[in-house]
C-alpha cells in the first residue's frame, strides 16, 4: 500500500484527482480514513485480524454509508464527485453476505447520479481459495502477488482514462 500510494502521489493527475478512504472488515466494519484528499492521505495503521471473520458486507454498507456522507451529488449548482473506485483487499472469502451490499453501492451510484463518470468499478485483491466468488460484481480480480503497486496504478490509470465527460456537466467553479 504504501508503493501504491507513493505512485499515485507522483502522479499529476491523481494529485488532482484522487480522494482515498480506508475501510478495514473483519468481526466488524471500521472507517480507518475517512475520505481525504490524495494529498494529506496518510496509510492509518492496519491491523490484519487473526479472526477467520471477513465481514466484506459489513465493510460495504459502511462504504455506502460513508459514500453517501462524503461524496457531493450532482445538482443544477455542483457537478458533483467522480464515481469512486473501490479496491477491496482481501486474506480470503468473505464471511458474511456481501453481493447485496455491492449491489446497493452500484445501484446508488447510478439511481441518484451521485458522482459523475463511466460508473462505479469494484478491484478485488483477494488469496480466497476461490476468486470466482467475486465474479458477481467484477472481472477484476488479482492474486496479491500480482498485485503490486505498479499494476494497481495501471489499473487505476485505465479506469480513470474510461470516465467519459458529461454533456450535461457544469463547468468548475
């Protein structure tokens, strides 16, 4: 993580662009960083849990809850935030029922047209002993030793490049 966020910070356009929020899963569901500017991000201390508990639902319905919170929605006045990017790391398969929640978090996205952009796009990192568990909310999934900061800049990269502007945008203000 810290290669990755030293990418990003290198990055002109991610320093422009990029807003970070760090929700860790595993008894419960924990807002580490609240979103934050790619500039002042500092990686919070990250505890990797002995618990077999990958609560992945719970992590996404505080991920909704603070999307909801965080983010600007598009009104006459505002254009509104980017549709966000969620990396989801993972030690295995979660634990709880999560595809509902993941579902809601897209179909937020779209239904209130909370964020501009293509949409919003799940990236899973995950050592799960099946990864095609998480074919229900995306194509994009990595082994973490393919998964090194450089790959997940890549991948970033290609998703932003994909943000298609909006006629009905707004200019900044």
């Amino acid at each position: 993580l810290d290669e990755l966020i030293s990418s990003m910070k290198s990055c002109p356009y991610s320093l422009e662009s990029v807003w970070l929020s760090v929700i860790s899963f595993d008894e419960q569901a924990k807002q580490l960083m609240p979103l934050t500017e790619l500039v002042e991000f500092e990686i919070p201390d990250i505890q990797i849990a002995r618990s077999e508990s990958k609560n992945l639902g719970a992590g996404l319905r505080l991920a909704l809850q603070c999307m909801k919170k965080e983010t600007q929605e598009r009104t006459f006045d505002h254009r509104g935030d980017y549709c966000p990017n969620i990396f989801i790391f993972t030690n295995g398969t979660p634990t709880d029922s999560w595809l509902d929640e993941a579902k809601a978090i897209k179909d937020s996205t779209r239904r209130k047209q909370r964020v501009r952009g293509k949409g919003l796009e799940f990236v899973v990192c995950t050592e799960a002993s099946d990864p095609g568990v998480f074919k229900g909310i995306t194509e994009v999934i990595i082994h973490p030793k393919q998964c090194d900061a450089q790959v997940l800049l890549k991948m970033r990269t290609s998703l932003d490049d994909e943000l298609e502007p909006n006629p009905n945008s707004l200019p900044l203000e």
